[in-house]
C-alpha cells in the first residue's frame, strides 16, 4: 500500500478499461488504486474515462471520473472541485493526457504547433496552477509531468511534439525549483517507445515499428505498466527527496 491515505488526480486517464489496451493513465489509475489511492480520472473521452472508473470502483477501489479538456483553465476549476468534495483533498497530480504528431519542421503548420502546445505544455501548466494553492496549503503534494525520451533528444519526426515535450520538461524544473520550500515535488517522467492506445496506429506500421525497435537496446516496446511503475515512485513518500528531476523509462534508449 505504497499510497495509502492519498488522493491523485490523473489526466488523461480514460483508456483503462480491462481487456483493451491500457494507456499510462489508465495504467495509472488502477494500480495507484491497488496501491491504497483514491483517484479521479479526468479525461476528454467519457465513454471509457467512466468505464474506466466504473470497473476500479467495482473491483478494486475508490475512483471517479470527470470530463477535462487540459487546455481550459475553467475545466481544471471544475476537476479540482470534484476532487475534493469527492475525496476532501489532492495529493498527486499526474499530467498524462497527450496527442501525437509526427510532421517535421517544414511540415509544422502554426495549427499543429499551437495544438501540441497547447495540449502537453499549456496543459501541464494549468494543472500545476489548478492545484499549486491545496498543495501549498497542505504543505506537501507531488506533481508528476509525462514528458517523453522527445523531450530529451531530437528526431527526424514530430517537431512540435519534440517541443512541447521539451517544455514539459522545464516547466517541472521551474515548478520543482519555485515551490520545493512549500513542500510541492515536481518531476517529470520520460518514457520510450511503449504500447499504448496513442501509439497504436504509428507502431502497426511493420516499418515505422522496426525503425524504431533497432534503436532500443531492449528491444521491444515498453508497457503501461513499466512506465506507472516509475510514476507510482514519484507519487509516493519513497521518492521524499527527489524533485526537479527526469526519469526515464526507455528500454536504453537514450543511454547510447
Ligand atoms: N505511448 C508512448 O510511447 C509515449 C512515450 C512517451 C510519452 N508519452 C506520453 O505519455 C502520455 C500518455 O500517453 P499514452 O500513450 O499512454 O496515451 P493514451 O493512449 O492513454 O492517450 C492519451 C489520453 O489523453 C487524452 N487527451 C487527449 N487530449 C486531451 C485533452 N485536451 N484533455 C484531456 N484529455 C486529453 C485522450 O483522450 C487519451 O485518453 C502522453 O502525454 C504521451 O505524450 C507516450
């Protein structure tokens, strides 16, 4: 019960439904549950961010959903205030919800710029805003960041995705730096390749699959479940003095 007694709001959570793929945040939801958390699902997509929550609560414990779009700072309101007449307090943020985009620079339109900004980079920081005030109250929270092993390194490929990445990577730092006296831990989580939902259409492709594996000296994809491993840490009392950094869960990836 490595969480027992906290309360974790996850972004990006809604693909975690038993026998589909999982998703990190879906991922997530569950196993923070099984590990004594109370969680709140928030997710643009309803349909499997309830069923989601409906099949935790049903066999594994505490959970709810509420529908957020991470760009609008009205919706974070919104879950917030959930979050605590639900559960009457919050003490993990994990900021999962993404999209992908895979165009290079001269491909990048203004449009695809300005979403992937918007969704990862803007999305992120507003979550931090929304919850900064309970957890400097409360003096302690831990907020984790999902960037990307895109937001260490460049590639031939999904330029504003690669940047926005980057910028989740340094608004934790500033978060971490800003409010480490508050008691707020802030850390960013720094995945490879995995199998998931939003990764699925790009990694069915045989070639652009390959193209990627012969770079990962594990050779193979990783799983949901390997990166919430690595956020369950961050979210939890084991990791009490590590903040501002960059963990990384790229099969090698990155180490070459
Ligand atoms: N899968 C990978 O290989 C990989 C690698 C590195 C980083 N990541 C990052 O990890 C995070 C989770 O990725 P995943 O692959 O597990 O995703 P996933 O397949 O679970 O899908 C992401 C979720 O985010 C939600 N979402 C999208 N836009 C949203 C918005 N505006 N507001 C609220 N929710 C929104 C989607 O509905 C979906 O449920 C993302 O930030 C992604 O960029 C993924």
């Amino acid at each position: 019960m490595r969480l027992e007694n906290k309360v974790a709001l996850i972004t990006g959570g809604a693909n975690g439904v038993k026998g589909d793929l999982m998703g990190f945040g879906g991922a997530c939801a569950w196993r923070f549950v099984q590990e004594g958390a109370k969680v709140v699902i928030a997710d643009l997509d309803a349909s499997n961010g309830e069923e989601t929550a409906k099949q935790i609560k049903k066999e594994a414990g505490n959970a709810e959903f509420i529908r957020l779009d991470v760009t609008k700072d009205s919706d974070w309101k919104s879950a917030v205030d959930f979050t605590i007449k639900a559960y009457g307090k919050l003490d993990i943020l994990v900021n999962c919800a993404g999209t992908a985009s895979v165009e290079r620079v001269e491909d990048t339109t203004e449009e695809i710029w300005d979403a992937q900004m918007d969704v990862h980079a803007k999305g992120a920081l507003l979550g931090t805003q929304a919850v900064l005030p309970l957890m400097i109250a409360h003096g302690s929270g831990s907020i984790i960041n999902l960037s990307s092993i895109n937001g260490l390194i460049g590639s031939q490929s999904s330029t504003a995705y690669h940047a926005a990445k980057g910028a989740v990577r340094l608004l934790t730092k500033n978060t971490a730096i800003q409010h480490a006296k508050d008691g707020v831990r802030a850390n960013s989580v720094h995945p490879g390749y995995a199998d998931t939902p939003m990764t699925k259409p790009l990694f069915s492709d045989e070639d652009a699959l390959a193209l990627r594996l012969n770079k990962v000296p594990l050779g193979r994809l990783g799983t949901a479940d390997e990166i919430a491993n690595g956020i369950i840490y961050l979210a939890s009392d084991e990791s009490s003095f590590v903040t501002g950094s960059e963990l990384v869960i790229d099969g090698g990836m990155t180490a070459q």
